[in-house]
C-alpha cells in the first residue's frame, strides 16, 4: 500500500512539473531590451559647450541608429487569405465475356439454367470533393523597441516586448525584425509593413487566457492520436 501510494505520488509531481512547464512565460528573456555600448568615462570638462565623449553632435537626429536606441513600431498588421477546391471525377467500364469456341463450336456450361461461361462485368466509379477555407487577422497598435545590432550594411535588427496587467490577467506582445534606417521618420516611428523578417506575438496569460484554453484530455481527443 505504502508503495503504491509513493508511485502515485511521483505521477502526480511529474504530472504537475509537465503542466507548469506549459505555462507560458510573460517577458521571455530573448526580447530584453539592449543598452548602449559602454564607452570610455569622457575627459574632463575645459569649460566648452559641447563635451566630448558624450556623444552629443550638433547636426544630428534623434532617429534611431545605434545598440540601445529606441525606436516606435506602428502595428498595421492585416492579413485575409481564402482558399477552395473542388473535384469531380466518374468513369464507366463494361467488359463482356462470352462463351469459348471450343473445337469450332460454342462451349457452355449451363447450371441453374444459366451459362457460366458466358459473363459481363460493368464498372461505375464516381467522386466528388470540395473544401473552403479563410482565414483573417488583423493587429493594431504600436510598441516601442530596442536596437539590439546595427549590421554592416547600416541596417537596424531591433527587438522588444511589452507587458500590461489587466484585471486578474497579463496580456503580452513581443516583436523582432530588421529595418532600414531610411525608413524610420523624424518622429524615430516605422509601420511593421515596414519591417523585413518581422516576428509579432501577441498572447496573455491569466484567468481569461486559462478559461479559454481545452484541457489536456479534451486536447487529446481531438489529436490525431485519437483513432476514432
């Protein structure tokens, strides 16, 4: 009994560490934000107005172009696809067999009043397919990144995330990508069409996102693992 009792014990733990490593996780690590290059400390102070090595110049923008910049991402995602089919085949086939000529005469082979040597065989084959599918999403808003490497050819891979607490619950949005330097506007804002090797995810975590969600057997069930 004692044993039995410890093996199910063991089920369940492992049962519960399973499920709390599905849980999703709010900030992922891979989206933190990146800081500026540390520099050497700037020389002392001679009493101008412009200090070096504070990276200040007169003639520049504020648009993003170096590790730690910020940069606005305006989400205008809108995607809609569809997509149908339809087939239809049939074919007809009649083979006759009639009796052998047997030593110039017509052999037969009469049972029940029938010839069995003398036979037909009529094929009818007919299939019908059609299928439909669509899908639309649509994602507004913006989020504000980190430049996280400038690439040699000048171009920005930039990353962020951003989190906001609702009532019981946490809904998230990450976003990566590359972007021309060219495209972002003096207000340092791009639209995400703008964004080469764009990566958006946008999910919650919480009550709401629980209730929403199928439990592992119904999953199950509705697996391809289910033979029926």
């Amino acid at each position: 009994m004692i044993e039995n009792r410890f093996i199910i014990g063991v089920v369940l733990a492992t049962l519960l560490s399973g499920c709390g490593g599905l849980q999703k996780q709010v900030k992922d690590p891979h989206y933190a934000p990146s800081y500026p290059i540390v520099s050497a400390p700037p020389k002392a102070s001679s009493g101008a107005i412009y200090r070096d090595g504070y990276g200040m110049t007169l003639f520049e923008d504020s648009k993003a172009h170096r590790v730690g910049d910020l940069l606005t991402i305006q989400l205008v995602e809108s995607t809609n696809a569809s997509k149908s089919a339809s087939t239809s085949t049939a074919k007809d086939s009649s083979i006759d067999m009639p009796s052998p000529t047997l030593l110039g005469g017509s052999g037969s082979f009469i049972y029940r009043g029938n010839d069995m040597l003398n036979n037909s065989v009529d094929f009818e084959r007919d299939f019908e397919g059609d299928g439909n599918s669509s899908q639309s999403n649509s994602l507004s808003g913006s989020i504000t990144v980190t430049v996280a490497e400038v690439l040699p050819n000048g171009n920005l891979v930039v990353k962020g995330q951003k989190v906001v607490s609702i009532n019981q619950g946490d809904e998230y949005i990450r976003f990566a990508g590359i972007v021309r330097p060219i495209d972002i506007s003096p207000q340092n804002t791009l639209r995400s069409t703008q964004v080469a090797n764009a990566h958006i995810t946008y999910g919650g975590k919480g009550v709401i996102d629980d209730a929403n969600q199928k439990g592992w057997l119904a999953r199950f069930f509705d697996s391809g693992y289910m033979p029926f």
